[in-house]
C-alpha cells in the first residue's frame, strides 16, 4: 500500500537522522 511505502521511507529517514543531528528536533 502506499502508506506502507511512505511508513517505510520515515522510518529509514529517523533512521538516518540519530540524536546529536542537526535536523534530530524535526522529527
């Protein structure tokens, strides 16, 4: 579905975006 795909997308984004990243307060 694709909300699965925009669901798996976020989450390989926060993935990439640790704590201590400079976008870490946008999510």
């Amino acid at each position: 579905s694709a909300g699965g795909k925009v669901c798996a997308i976020c989450r390989g984004i926060f993935v990439a975006v640790k704590e201590g990243h400079p976008a870490y307060h946008r999510w």
